[in-house]
C-alpha cells in the first residue's frame, strides 16, 4: 500500500478562527444583541414543530419567500446556504475551471482564494491604495489582463470596512467577461445594494448574510441572489439538503420580525459610530495609530505597525481582536466594552 495525498491538500492555508475564551470578543464581527426572550420563545416553538425524522425542505421555500419579502427579491431568485461561506464554498470552484483565473481586490475576506486550489485554478490580486480603494477603471482594466472568469469581493470590505459605490459595482459587471460576486454580509450598515439589479445583468450574484447585522451567526444562514439562470445552477450544485430543518424553522421566525432586524442594524450602527469616534479621538493624540479607516460596517480597521504588540496585550486583558499584519480589525462590541477598549489602547500606546 502506498497512498499519497493529492498535492492540493498538502499545507493547506488554514483559517484560524478564535477558539480560546475571551471576556470580550470583538474578533468575528458578530452582532453584540442579544436575542429578547418574546422571540426566543417563539423559536422554541417553531422548533418544537420540526419533523425530526425527516428530511429538510431542499429547497428552503419559506425562508426564501421571508427572505425575499424582507429584501424585495423574488423568492425564486434566492438560494439558501449553510451560512454564506457554504454558497462561497460552492461559487469559487464550480465557476472556475482548471487553470480559469479568478480576481480579487486585496485586502478582502481570506476565503475566497482557498477554493480554488481544490480545482487548480489561479488567483490574480489587484491591490487597493493607501485608502483602501480601487476605481472601476482599475478592476475592469485589471479583469481584461488576467483575463479573469470570476471576480469576488466583499461591499462594504471585510477587513477595510470601506464601501465602493452602487455606479463602480454596476460599471464592472456590466464590462468584465467574469462572474461577479459581490459578497454584501455588511450591506445592512450602509447603501448602495445592487441586489435589485440581479435580473438585469448575466453575471451578478449577489450574497446576503444573517450572522451579522441580524445576530444570527449561530444558525448558520445566508443566501446567493441571482438571475433564474445562475439561481438554476446554484441549486443544483448545493447539497439536497443544505440547511437543516431547525436553522429554516429558526429563520423563518427572525425573518419575520421586520421592525426588530431594522432596529438592530440601526442600533449596531450607531454604536460603532460613537466607537469610531472615540478611536478617532485617541488616534489624534497617539502617533502609533497611524490610520483609522472610515467604517460603514460593524468594525473597526486601523493601521498601526505595533499590531503584533497591540494583539498580544490586549490578548492578557482578555479582549480577542483580529490582527492583519500591520492593522487591525475591531468589532464593534456593547458601548461598555468599546470604552473599555479604547481605555486599554490609551494604557498601551504612545
Ligand atoms: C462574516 C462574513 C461572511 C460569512 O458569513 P456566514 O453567513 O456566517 O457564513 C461572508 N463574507 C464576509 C465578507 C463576511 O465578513
């Protein structure tokens, strides 16, 4: 006997989430709300309800016509993940063939470029500038070159949490000959969806998430939007039964509480302006704060060349913050652990 691993799965680049127990996680960009009790109740009974002998609606139908209600998409226009890394997980290698190339704009979520070592395919990286933008001229200039098949990034950015406008978005797919996935899990805390273009164009796909403006992360639900075309493939490419009977009887509850979803996107937005304040504040007196970006998401992104150290002190005080090798990404937490935060970096910095 003499197996050999296939050589895509040697030193595979792993995605490190937190594991350990912090007292203040301000790393997963997760919603700090938590869920009142009226509507944990009525998840219990919903839950109660599930047929746990039988297999779960492959199709999610209700939870695609509450989603669909609540984002104006028509619910066959909606595919439901396992959270929407599940619906990335399916996209990145199904639309790339082997050798194909696929695009994107640095610094944006890590996991996009893992899939496509499973089917050999390339990845091309345009990089953004000092403020952590690229104009549309640049993308499609750069599409064209590498002669991309796939383009994918998050709007707002996952981890610069700056928002490229609606017309840019619009420009580049309607002039690059690739499927663009414009990954929208922070749209909740800005503007500028292009959702409501999925039908005019060949090429959008437009991903949607619950694990973070809605507080759901612990369900594990989000959703790929598309033309009925591509929303055609999307499910037949997915596993029949994707998302369990609990997360569809779960979501279909949280769905339907229109007013509590706005409420909380618009709490969590006001919680991490007053945050950036404050960091703004301490980053004028503290020359090791070289940047704080603009945020239209739940988190914060600083530059500072002392992150190793920052991560590592705040680390002790039993704050988990995401470090990206020469910044830094911070959640917005409840108003009380922002403050305490900044208090620690005012302890920690010059
Ligand atoms: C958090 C996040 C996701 C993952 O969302 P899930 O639905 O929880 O899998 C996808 N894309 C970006 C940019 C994110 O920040």
């Amino acid at each position: 006997m003499s197996y050999t691993l296939p050589e895509k799965l040697k030193n595979l680049p792993k995605y490190d989430p937190v594991t350990e127990i912090y007292r203040v996680r301000l790393d997963a960009n997760e919603s700090f709300l938590e869920m009142p009790e009226e509507i944990k109740k009525e998840i219990l009974e919903a839950v109660s309800h599930v047929e746990f002998n039988r297999y779960p609606d492959p199709n999610s139908t209700k939870l695609c016509e509450k989603f669909g209600k609540l984002f104006h998409v028509k619910p066959e226009l909606l595919t439901a993940g396992n959270g929407s890394d599940e619906l990335i997980s399916i996209i990145v290698p199904n639309f790339l063939g082997e050798r194909d190339t696929m695009l994107t704009i640095l610094p944006d979520f890590s996991m996009y470029t893992f899939y496509t070592r499973m089917v050999g395919a390339r990845t091309e990286a345009l990089n953004k500038d000092e403020n952590m933008e690229v104009t549309a001229e640049d993308v499609i200039e750069k599409a064209a070159q590498v002669n991309a098949r796939l383009l994918v990034f998050s709007n707002p950015c996952n981890p610069t949490a700056v928002t490229m406008g609606r017309e840019d978005i619009l420009k580049i797919v309607g002039a690059v000959d690739a499927m663009v996935v414009v990954d929208e899990a922070y749209m909740e805390f800005s503007e500028g969806s292009v959702l409501d273009e999925i039908e005019n164009y060949d090429n959008l796909i437009v991903l949607k998430t619950c694990s973070k403006a809605f507080g759901m992360a612990a369900i594990r639900l989000g959703f790929a939007a598309a033309n009925a075309r591509i929303t055609n493939i999307l499910k037949t490419l997915k596993a029949p039964y994707n998302v369990n009977s609990m997360t569809q009887a779960v979501g279909c509850v949280i769905l339907g509480h229109k007013e509590y979803l706005e409420k909380c996107a618009a709490q969590i937005k006001e919680v991490t302006r007053e945050f950036y304040q404050d960091m703004k504040t301490l980053a004028e007196r503290k020359k090791d704060i070289q940047r704080l970006y603009p945020t239209e998401t739940n988190f914060l992104y600083v530059k500072t060349e002392r992150s190793d150290e920052i991560f590592e002190a705040l680390k002790k005080e039993g704050i988990s913050i995401r470090n990206m090798n020469g910044y830094l990404r911070i959640s917005a937490g409840s108003k009380a652990e922002n403050r305490e935060l900044v208090q620690v970096l005012d302890r920690l910095l010059q």
